[in-house]
C-alpha cells in the first residue's frame, strides 16, 4: 500500500540506520511526542536498533492516558444516570476512574454506547429526544476538529439533548512544560506529524529557539521514526536547534485553515489537568461561551469531583519520560491489561501497553540483537 509498504522497507531502513550510526558521537536523548510513535518504536525495536548513544524517551503523547482521573470520575457520575445514553470511543472503556470503569457502569445498566464518531453520537440524540446524549471528547488537535463540528452542527440544528464531555488537550504548552521541569533530559523533540497536519508548525520555533532543542516533525512508519531521528540527531551535532519538517506528505507548514477556524469558533483555551502529571497552564480546549449549553460538565453539575491516583501506578512518571514502563515495579504482576491500574496500560497509544503487549521485558545485548524493524 501506498505509504505503507514503502515506509517499512528494511533496506531503506538499515540505510537510515548506518547513517545514524555514523553521525552520532555523543549520547543524545530525545523524546517522541506521540503515543503512535511510541507504538511504532516498540513494535519494530527502533529503539533497540538505534546506537547507544541515541536514548527514545516517550512522552505524553496518548490522549486516553493524559485523561485526568478527576475527568473519568465525572463520565462515570454522567454515564451512570438512567436519563443519559453516554458514548465514547472504545477505547475510554477500559481506562480506570475511581474504583470502576465504563465497562462496568455499563455492567450495571448504564447506557454506554461505542460510537465511530461524534456525529454518530449526534444521530443517537436526534433518535432518542427522550433522553440526554453525552459524547465523551477527548484528545489532542487531532480529535479536537470533528468534535468541534459536530458541538457547531447541534447548535445549527437545534439538538437540545446533546452535550459533549471535553477534556482535550494542546502539543506545545505540553513540550514547555516538560521542557521546564528540573528532571528534564530532552534535548530534542520528535514531533506528531497529525497534530501538526492540523495546526501547522506555527506554535514551535519559539520553542526551539527558547529551549535551543530541535524539533522534527515525524510521521509514524518505521522509516518516518528513523528519519525523525536522523534529522534531529544531526542537528544536534551540528549544535542546532530548528523546527524541520520531515512529515511534508501530511504537512503544510500552516497546517488546516479550515479546522482551525472551527476549532477557534466553538473552543477556547484554558489550563487543563493531565493525568499522573497535573495542571499545564493553557495546555487544553474548553466549550466557548457561545456553546457553553452544550457541555455536560456544566449540563450535568460535575465540576466538583476530586479524585487521587493509586500509590502503586506511577504512569505519571512513564508520562513524564522519567521512567520507561518495564521499571515500573507493579507492572506486568499487579498492573496488566486486565487489571490495569492506570489508562497507559489499556490505551492503544499507551507506553505501557506497547511494552506489555510487544514483550519489552529483556533489554539484555541478547535481546537487542534478536530484533528485527520490520
């Protein structure tokens, strides 16, 4: 397939590799923003196959993970009141809130739908007049622009029953943050190519130049990882620090006019909560003024629910890139797919799930050799 097949050659991709190899002459840490990243990385042992020197440090990148607590506690409270069909994408089921999850809400009766959209969810209102429709909308610049739509297209069209549950959440405040904490160990970002396909690449020179860390925006491929890499890690031994897109098939340098605007419309900035790492000062998106009878928070009076995470998940540090999943000492015994103590486990971007379910257990040079990219 276009795009596919071509972007996980093994030849190109050890190409890639000897060069990387061949430019790098002093460790270099840097950090893939996306869970999708993370993902592709583990799965094909990027990471395992790239010189010692060169350490991938994940980040907050998994829109389901960086759900705060306090924020699932409030979709269980709505998702569990019988006047209310809840629906959500799959994969917020299994993220665990306070004691349950949505799965077991629905376990015990509640309406929890798996929609494909937010406009399927739109549809469930206009079919059910009778009852309140939630959708749970989470996530980054990615998801942020249908949902915006589908918020504008209730209003046009006079649909009194919907609301939307917003938690979504902004790139760039994420990187200052991490890139201001004390534990920091970034010296170069792998930015995510579809966040950027949306906003553009506006909000990250000032980044680079305040920080003098170079960011790279990358796709998701094995050989778009690989080139991210390349890209940074020569710039940094050039003693560079610029914004470089090498993701320029998805791309443009202003991103999508036509998004931004919506999202400009129905959204405004506000500081947002990240789960296992806390507030981000304008790091998130909520319902503007104009669409403000919209929002189930407000709709359903669940602002006040405050929540504290488990001792033993310590998926804020996984977050955070100051601790790689497998050093986590509940992970893979007390905290598993099945009975996970925190979203990292259960998400399809989550760090942790793509060390569980690709087996990153072994890091010995045994293990390393055995690896394959493709």
């Amino acid at each position: 397939m276009k795009y596919i097949d071509e972007f996980q050659d093994p030849d190109l991709a050890r190409r890639l590799l000897d060069e990387i190899h061949s430019t790098v002459t002093r460790p270099w840490a840097l950090m893939e923003v996306c869970g999708g990243q993370t993902h592709s990385i583990i799965r094909h042992g990027i990471d395992q196959l790239l010189p010692d020197q060169v350490e991938l440090i994940h980040g907050p990148g998994c829109p389901v993970c960086v759900t705060p607590l306090e924020v699932i506690d409030k979709a269980l409270e709505i998702a569990s009141r019988p006047e209310v069909i809840f629906c959500s994408f799959g994969d917020m089921l299994r993220v665990p809130g306070t004691g349950r999850d949505l799965f077991q809400v629905r376990g015990e009766g509640g309406d929890v739908r798996v929609v494909y959209s937010p406009l399927d969810a739109l549809r469930v209102a206009q079919q059910n007049p009778a009852r309140q429709v939630v959708f749970f909308g989470i996530g980054f610049e990615t998801t942020a622009p249908p949902n915006a739509m589908t918020v504008y297209q209730a209003r046009k069209l006079g649909i009194p029953n919907f609301s939307m549950l917003v938690s979504h959440v902004r790139v760039p405040p994420a990187i200052e943050a991490i890139m201001r904490s004390p534990q920091c160990r970034v010296q170069g970002f792998l930015a995510a190519g579809h966040v950027c396909s949306v906003m553009g690449i506006d909000e990250y020179p000032e980044l680079a130049e305040r920080h003098r860390v170079p960011i790279v925006v990358t796709g998701f491929e094995p050989l778009d990882v690989l080139e991210g890499v390349r890209r940074t890690v020569a710039q940094l031994e050039r003693g560079e620090h610029t914004v470089d897109n090498a993701y320029a098939r998805a791309v443009r340098p202003e991103g999508n006019p036509a998004a931004k605007a919506m999202l400009e419309d129905v959204f405004e900035v506000t500081d947002r909560s990240w789960r296992g790492i806390g507030v981000i000062p304008d790091s998130g998106w909520r319902l503007s003024a104009k669409y403000r009878d919209y929002d189930a928070e407000h709709r359903f009076s669940v602002e006040g629910i405050r929540t504290e995470e488990p001792a033993a998940c310590r998926s804020g540090e996984v977050l955070q890139g100051l601790l790689k999943p497998h050093e986590c000492e509940a992970f893979g015994t007390v905290c598993t797919p099945r009975t996970p103590l925190g979203a990292t486990m259960v998400s399809s971007e989550g760090a942790c799930a793509a060390y569980y379910l690709y087996r990153r257990l072994d890091t010995t040079p045994a293990a390393r050799e055995a690896t394959s990219v493709v």
